[in-house]
C-alpha cells in the first residue's frame, strides 16, 4: 500500500503535470494562432488593397466609354480624358506600392503585378492613341472609336480578370485562415477542460482516499492503545494503512508484548515469593502438646 507521502507526491505530481500541460499547449496554439491571426489581417489587406485597384480599372473603362460616348463633344470629351488619367495614375501608383522591396506582398504576388502593370501599359497607350486621333479628327464617332481601342481593352482584362480573381483568393485565405484560429480555440478549450477535469477528478479521489487512510488506521490504533493502557494485553495490535501508520503500530505491538512478558515475570516472582513465605517457619502451625 502506497505510504501517505507517497499519495500525495503523486498528487502533486499530477497537478504539476496538468499545469505545465496546460501552459504548453496555450503557449503552442497561442503562438499558431498569432501568427494566422497576422496572416488574416495581411490577406485583408491585400484584398483590400486589390479591391481599390480593381475599382480604378472599372473606373478606367467607364471614362473611356463616357469618352467614347461624347467623341463629338470636345469639352465632355476633356472632362473624361482627365478623369482617365487621373486613376491611371493611381493605378499605377498602387501597382508599384505592389512591387516595392519591403511590402507584405509575396514574389509570386510581384509577378502577378508586373503582368498587371504591362497590361495597364498596353491599354494606356491604345487609349492614349485613340484619344489623340479623336481630337485630331482621325477617328470620328463612338463606334470607330471602340473598334480603334479594342485590342487595347483585349490586353487591359489581364488586369481585369487578375485583380478579380486574386481578390477572391485573398478573401478565401482570410477565411481559411481564421477558421484555423477557431479551430484551435476550440482545441485549447477542449484540451484545458479535458485537463482540469482529470486534475480535478484526481484531486477529488485523493480527498477522499487520504483523509481515510490516516484518520482510520489512527483510529483504530488508539483503540488499541486504550485496551492496553486499561491492561488489556491480550489482544495483538492488527492496524491496516500505510507505511507510516503500520510502522508505528509494530511499535505498539511491540510495546504490548514487553508489557504481556513483564507482566506474566511478574506474576512469576509473585507466585514463587508466596510460595517461599507459605514455607518458612514461622508460617508453619505450631504442634499441640
């Protein structure tokens, strides 16, 4: 039987163990998910940022349709002429934020954005063309005008259907992404209910059990101690328990013997002096003359 000490080595072994599983596996999931955590917000911000791209591309293909649209109106025509170039600029602006050496965007990203800056290039210069030979007077009305440009729009959906498309991928990743962090939130939940539930039941077992194995055996050794202490030696000392209470039980047994010995040598030179008193002389009845 395991010794007190012993039960509650164990159980603080256990409770110690549950702690420092409990602070591993925070620690671990914690550090996982800050790091999904900081690559959802760097995929919103690609897509947010592939978003306000994609939005002055739309918008480039509505100043040139209202360009189109108002080739015989010189004044309308000026209007959307800059309105163009003035988010050609900031497209190009964003596409080089895209390339730029120390930015959150990946090589393959890069790539992607110098496909996408070529395509804005060959879509600038076929517009910019068509602009000078509306103005010139070389192209007349909206339907020579959009049959003049259209390879050049051919090109610019590379940058149409790209931007899209990686929009959707960076939504996709945020949304893996933070699944993950759910996910190992509800592993870190389950695993530290699963711990403190086993420490728990642990340490509720041991309230239990080691109470009762001290305060029984301690019981009965006292009962026993009583009977001895009223003389009753005759009943050898039998305690159950540990390697403690056990220990000091013998101790008692031993004790009881000694007293039992010492009492029947006692009783031995008690008998053997009355023996000697009842023979002596004087003891003896005087004869009658």
């Amino acid at each position: 039987m395991l010794s007190v000490r012993s039960k509650l080595t164990i159980a603080f072994s256990i409770f110690f163990i549950a702690l420092f599983a409990q602070f591993a596996l925070v620690y671990y999931f914690s550090n996982e998910s800050a790091a999904l955590i900081t690559q959802t917000i760097k995929a919103h911000e690609q897509g947010n940022t592939l978003t306000r791209l994609a939005i002055e591309g739309q918008k480039l293909r509505r100043y040139e349709k209202e360009f189109f649209i108002y080739a015989d109106n010189p004044d309308r025509r000026a209007k959307y002429s800059g309105e163009w170039n003035n988010s050609y600029g900031k497209l190009k602006d964003g596409l080089a934020l895209l390339n730029a050496p120390r930015s959150i965007w990946s090589q393959a990203d890069k790539e992607r954005a110098q496909a996408w800056n070529e395509s804005l290039n060959a879509y600038a210069s076929g517009f910019n063309k068509v602009d000078v030979a509306v103005n010139n007077g070389f192209i007349n009305g909206t339907l020579a005008a959009n049959k003049a440009i259209q390879d050049a729009k051919n090109k610019f959906r590379v940058f149409l259907k790209g931007t899209a498309t990686e929009i959707d991928n960076k939504v996709n990743q945020a949304r893996d992404f933070s699944s993950q962090v759910e996910a190992n939130l509800a592993i870190i939940q389950k695993y530290l209910m699963a711990l403190s539930a086993a420490a728990l039941a642990v340490g509720g077992v041991l309230l239990l059990t080691i109470p009762r194995a001290i305060a029984g055996p301690i019981s009965e050794l006292t009962e026993s101690v009583i009977d001895i202490s009223k003389g009753n030696i005759g009943r050898p000392v039998t305690v159950r328990g540990g390697p403690e209470v056990t220990g000091l039980a013998e101790s008692v047994e031993r004790l009881r013997i000694a007293l039992k010995g010492l009492m029947l040598r006692m009783s031995k030179l008690q008998e053997e002096r009355n023996q000697r008193t009842a023979n002596t002389p004087s003891n003896k009845p005087k004869e009658v003359a």
